[in-house]
C-alpha cells in the first residue's frame, strides 16, 4: 500500500475516516493529535510543553513535531504503507516529511484533502466536546484552531497540488458517498 497523507480542518473526519481506512486496508496510523493527548496522559515532559499549544489551539513547533514524527514512524512495521493523520501542518512540516521518507526510500504516496464547511466543522467540534470532552474542544479554542488551520495548514494544499498528490473530496452530507470516493480514489492508486 501507498502512504497516504489525510488533510483537512479540524473536525473535517481525518480520524474517522482513518480508521475506515485502516479497516479496509490494514495500514498504519499516525495520528499527530493523539501521540500528543497520550503523552499529556503519562505526564511527560513532552506532554507538559504540548498541553500548553493545544490548549490554546497553536501548533506544536515544528522541529519538535519532527522529531516526533520519525520516531514514531521508525517504531511502526514497514511496508503495510502508514496513514499520516493531522501531519504535516505547516509547509516545513511537509519539506521534512518527504525528506525523512526519501530517506528511508520512502515517499508520501498521495495526499486526501477533506473540505467541509465551517459552520458543520463548529457542530462536529461542539457535539465531540459532549461525547469526548476533549480539551480544546470549546468554542473559543476551536475559532483559534480554524484561524490557524485558515493561515498555517491551508497554504499546505497548494503545495501537495504541485507535487502531484492531492485528492480532493468535499463534504455533501453523506458520509458513506465521502467513503465511496475516497476507496475509489485509494483503489486507483494502488491498482
Ligand atoms: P480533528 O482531530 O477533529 O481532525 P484537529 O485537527 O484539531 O481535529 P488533532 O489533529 O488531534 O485535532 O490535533 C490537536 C492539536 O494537537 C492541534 O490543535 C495542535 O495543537 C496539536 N498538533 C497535532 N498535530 C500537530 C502537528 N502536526 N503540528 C503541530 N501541532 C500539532
Ligand atoms: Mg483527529
């Protein structure tokens, strides 16, 4: 299996539809998001300083992500082809991502971009802070979480465009007319 890089806003489904995906394909996954919450979890000195970030809705600084990334990449099994859930976030994110992969005789595969509109991502985020209670899930830090993806993230797209990896699949309200798509798209890819 390719890589697979799944992008998209907060709230856009890029853990849901991760676990689809692992359903089907027996991948591995990365989610950046939840290293970070298991950390905070164990009381790690790494979890201390990412509380701080995600409690304010900003991103972690890159070299530190980084450095997280390969490591948890290394200690996944090779050759399943892994999906990367909420990283890269930032262009540098994105330059060292395919530097650490072509290293390792690796690349990104291709890249699945979730768009949503703002108003159903508030809803998603709002009704995840009743079932999960996740931290940064209130509104004040989920408005700061948009504007960082809006100035941060989004730029990101343009640049999986130019490298030939970008799928795009917008939101219409179904959920498994979403998931359709995105099988087709991965079935083509790795026909
Ligand atoms: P969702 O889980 O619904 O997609 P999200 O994208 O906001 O929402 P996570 O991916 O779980 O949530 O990330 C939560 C927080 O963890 C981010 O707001 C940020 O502070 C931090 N974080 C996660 N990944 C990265 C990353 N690649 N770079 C910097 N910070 C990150
Ligand atoms: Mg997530």
């Amino acid at each position: 299996m390719k890589n697979i890089v799944i992008f998209g806003a907060p709230g856009s489904g890029k853990g849901t539809y991760s676990d689809e995906i692992v359903a089907k394909y027996g991948m591995g996954h990365i989610s950046t998001g939840d290293v970070l919450r298991g950390e905070i979890k164990n009381g790690t000195e790494l979890g201390k300083v990412a509380k701080g970030y995600i409690d304010n809705g900003q991103l972690i600084p890159d070299e530190l992500m980084i450095d997280i990334l390969a490591k948890t990449y290394d200690a996944l099994p090779q050759g399943t082809g892994v999906i990367f859930d909420g990283f890269p976030r930032t262009i540098a994110q994105a330059e060292a991502l395919k530097k650490m992969l072509a290293g390792r005789g690796h690349d990104m595969g291709m890249m699945i971009e979730l768009v949503v509109d703002e108003e159903t991502l508030m809803a998603r985020l709002l009704n995840r802070a009743i079932e999960q209670g996740r931290a940064d899930d209130n509104e004040e830090t989920i408005k700061k979480r948009f504007e960082v993806y809006r100035n941060q993230t989004a730029p990101l797209s343009e640049w999986f465009e130019n490298e030939g990896l970008r799928h795009t699949f917008t939101w219409k309200g179904s959920k498994d007319q979403m998931l359709a798509e995105i099988f087709e798209a991965i079935d083509a890819e790795n026909n």
